[in-house]
C-alpha cells in the first residue's frame, strides 16, 4: 500500500504551485505529467546537468573552430538545458528567479523544436555522418525539452522585464549565427550543408536554419506573454505582480 501510495503521490500536486486554469494551448501537457516533472524535479535537474555536459563535448570540434570570444554563442542546446536545470533548482531551493524562468522557457521551446525541424529538413544530409542510433536521440531528447518548458508556467510569472532578456539574448544569437556573424563565420550549429547551398529550389540550408530560429524566438515571445496575460485574467496575478 505504501508503495501504491508513493506512485500515486509522484503524479498527485500536493505541495505543488497551482495550475491556474491556463488554457490548453498554453499548458498543453496533461497534468499528471506536469505534477509528475515537478515532483521529480531534482532528477530532472540531474539529466539536463547531464545533457549539459554531453553537449558542450558534442561541440567541441565547432569550439575548436571558433574565435573564443564567440564561443558563448554556439553551444546553444547544452546552455538552455543548464537553464532549465537552474530554474528547476532554484524553485525547488525556494530562490525563484524569473529571469532565469524565461530564459529556461525560451530555449527549452526553441531549442527543443529547433534540433529536431533541422534533422527532418537535412536528414540525408545528417544521417550520412550520423549513427542512426545518435540521430534518433538527438531527435527525441529535444523534443523532451519542449515538454519541460511546459512546466516552467506553474512556478513563473513571466515577468514583462525578465521576457523582455530572454527575447534579447535569444534575439542575439540568431542575429549572430545567421544575419551578423561579428567575428569570423556564422556561428550558428553545424549544417551538414554548406550556408548557401541550394537545398529546395533557391532555398538555402542558412536560410531555411534562420527561418525556423527566428520563428521560434518569436513564438516564445509570445507564449510567455500570453501566459502572463492569462494569469491576470484567471486572477492568479495581482496588479502590482
């Protein structure tokens, strides 16, 4: 019965922020897998600690490339999984910070579409050097990211200010990795194509690796805005929040 209870528990929200009633396209996971992420936090913050580590060694070669001065700008998958692991920690340790929330949030969101829209759009060219085995990985361990900026609305407000960073950093570096690379090359994730190669029609595999960066900087934008805006109509924010 303990044990049953104990399972049960992992999926229950006691102790846990409130939902607030968002609507589904704001808070799409069912909420079982938001309590259950929640509850888990600690090892949730163990893995993304760990893909952190497994990707600033997956860039090394790119690093090895790259003007150090630049180097903040490239590993952009192992950066917003250190976020979410920092965002996670600090709820969790009762030090909150919203800046850290939105930046989480965007890079869970962008990151976490971003990887796999690439791999689909350039799979023959990324499976001609890639274990089936890695792809399918990188494939899915993204896509669990976006499933983890999902559960950051239920202990963020998302603050006009703290979105306000997370869209100029993110807003940065797709200026740098695809429009002003300031130093040397763009520094965005390698292609398996070169920037200007013709992939579909005219298209460039640049252009087509900006389109969707930008998107999803955007649409981040948006949803964190539109969360906090739901917050105050649903009465979970005050005015002077």
């Amino acid at each position: 019965m303990s044990l049953a209870r104990d399972a049960r528990g992992l999926f229950g929200g006691d102790g846990l922020p409130s939902p607030e009633g968002l609507p589904r396209w704001l808070a799409p996971l069912p909420r079982w897998v938001e309590n259950f992420g929640l509850n888990l936090a600690w090892v949730v913050v163990a893995i993304n600690l760990a893909g952190t580590a497994f990707g600033f060694w997956y860039y090394r070669f790119q690093f090895a490339e790259t003007p150090l001065v630049m180097w903040p700008f490239v590993p952009d998958s192992p950066v917003a999984t250190l976020f979410i692991a920092l965002s996670l920690a600090l709820w969790k340790l009762g030090r909150n910070n919203e800046y850290l929330n939105a930046l989480a949030f965007f890079g869970c969101w962008k990151l976490g579409f971003w990887t796999p829209f690439t791999l689909v759009v350039f799979a023959d060219g990324f499976l001609a050097y890639t274990a089936t085995a890695m792809y399918l990985f990188l494939f899915f361990s993204h896509l669990a990211m976006v499933v983890q900026a999902f559960l950051v609305h239920r202990y963020s407000d998302f603050p006009v200010g703290a979105v306000f960073v997370a869209l100029v950093w993110y807003g940065v570096n797709d200026v740098v990795d695809y429009f002003v690379p300031i130093v040397g090359d763009p520094h965005h994730t390698n292609l398996p194509f070169a920037d200007f190669a013709a992939v579909y029609g005219d298209v460039t595999a640049l252009q087509l690796a900006a389109a969707g960066a930008v998107t999803l900087t955007l649409t981040a934008t948006f949803l964190a805005l539109s969360t906090r805006i739901k917050k105050f109509e649903v009465g979970a924010l005050g005015v002077d929040d």
